[in-house]
C-alpha cells in the first residue's frame, strides 16, 4: 500500500494483503491510529510497516508495532540521459513570489513556474488521464530541467532519482516531518536559510543508484514474503539497513 486519500474505506480490510512500505501518516491519521487500535489491537500484529520518513517511524514504534525506514518509491524512477534539451529551471511550489528577491537573477532569466498541485481539469476528466498528466509532467522535468528550485517533496524525490539537480526548500513546519525522506540524500534547506544567503545554487545530483537496487529489492523480497514464500531474511535486514543509514556522496 502506497497512497490512500479521501477514502473512509481505511485502513484497508485484513482479507486484503496489505504491504506497508513508503508509508506516511499524517498528524490526523495518527490520532485516528490510536483509537482505531484500541478496538483493534491485532491488526498490525503480522505486518512490518516502511515508513517513509523518521516521523512516521518513531510514532509506530511507540505504539510497538514493527516498523522501519523504507524511504519513498518515488526515489526509484530511473535516472535520465543527458540531453542538449535539458536548460530549463523549474520553480516547482515555490508560490511566495517575495522570495524571489533572494534567488540568484541568473536562475530567474530561464525559469518555469509550477504547481503540482493544482491542475485544470479536462471534461472527460478521468484516472487514467490523471496518471498520463503525471508522466507528461514527469518527462518534462527529465527532458527538460537543468535544475529544480522546489519545497515539494514530490517533486524533489522523483527528480533527485532522475539525476536531476535540486534545490529544496521547507516553506511550513509540517514539511520538516515529511522531508526526512531524502535525509542524507539531498540537503533539506529552510526559509532562513534563504534569505540569509546559505543555500547552495549550483548542486550536483548525487548518485543513489545503490539506493535505489535496494529500495527496490526491498519491494520484491517483502511482497514473497507477504505472499507466504520463504525468502533469505538475513538479506531483507541488511537491505532495511542500508536503506536506513545510506549516505549520499
């Protein structure tokens, strides 16, 4: 299970097999956690839940619910080819045009405003054109981007797997919970740090190519498992370990 939202069909039935990995919940699906597992304290009891950041984590382990840092799939998209095409800086989230006062003016001259968030939808509005959307966003950004200027962590962590260049930015607090996903990865700058002249314009994307093998390796071994095959659980530790403790160079 990856994304659930706007759905009262939560959490998902135990007839379901149900693979926690990348999992973040919010500050209101944690206090529904709580009430939930005081009428259902079993329902955790033969799952392993990966959490996508440190905030997630330590919340199930208080509960006592067995859990590890798995890190965000969108991490494990493939990384781009270098392309004569790719001259573009894309302004991804950042709506706070006063802050553009602190953006180097040369990365201004060449840029592209986007809110991933919000769209127009068509008439014939429908899931699979949501999904080609994405992928038409997804390879404008591959074939496109020079650089990506953003305080969206959806943005950051695809781009970041893509080999792209990026700068992130907390614009709000609830974002420092959420933005341990791309710890060790990618610096994690604040609105301070902007304004006071301290983030790194010109940054070189890291290779997270091992990252990625084992994110992914990680994603095929627990779902043998939950589908009852036997699988070398000696190897999944070390996976969830390195996945925990991985440091970019």
């Amino acid at each position: 299970m990856y994304g659930w939202f706007e759905s009262f069909n939560f959490l998902p039935n135990q007839n379901l097999k149900s693979i926690f990995i990348g999992t973040h919940f919010t500050e209101n699906a944690q206090n529904f956690l709580k009430r939930f597992l005081a009428y259902f304290p079993d329902y955790f009891d033969d799952k392993e839940v990966g959490c996508r950041d440190i905030f997630t984590l330590e919340f199930l382990q208080k509960l006592g619910i067995k859990a590890y840092f798995s890190r965000c799939l969108t991490s494990t998209l493939p990384k781009r080819k270098e392309k004569p095409t790719q001259t573009k800086v894309f302004f991804v989230g950042f709506d706070d045009k006063k802050l553009l006062s602190f953006i180097p003016k040369h990365l201004l001259e060449n840029a592209e405003f986007i809110n991933q968030q919000r769209v127009k939808l068509q008439d014939d509005w429908t899931e699979e054109n949501c999904f080609k959307m994405t992928q038409d966003l997804l390879a404008r950004y591959e074939n496109k981007a020079k650089i990506i200027i953003t305080s969206a962590l959806h943005c950051a962590s695809p781009a970041t797997a893509m080999g792209i260049p990026v700068v992130l930015i907390r614009t709000v607090e609830e974002q420092k919970n959420r933005f341990s996903a791309l710890e060790n990865i990618i610096p994690i700058y604040s609105i301070e740090d902007l304004k006071r002249g301290k983030i790194d314009f010109n940054p070189q994307a890291p290779d997270i190519e091992p990252l990625k093998e084992a994110m992914l390796e990680n994603v095929r071994l627990s779902v043998l498992k939950e589908q009852g095959e036997q699988v070398d659980e000696a190897r999944l530790k070390e996976l969830r370990a390195f996945i925990a403790s991985f440091k970019a160079n």
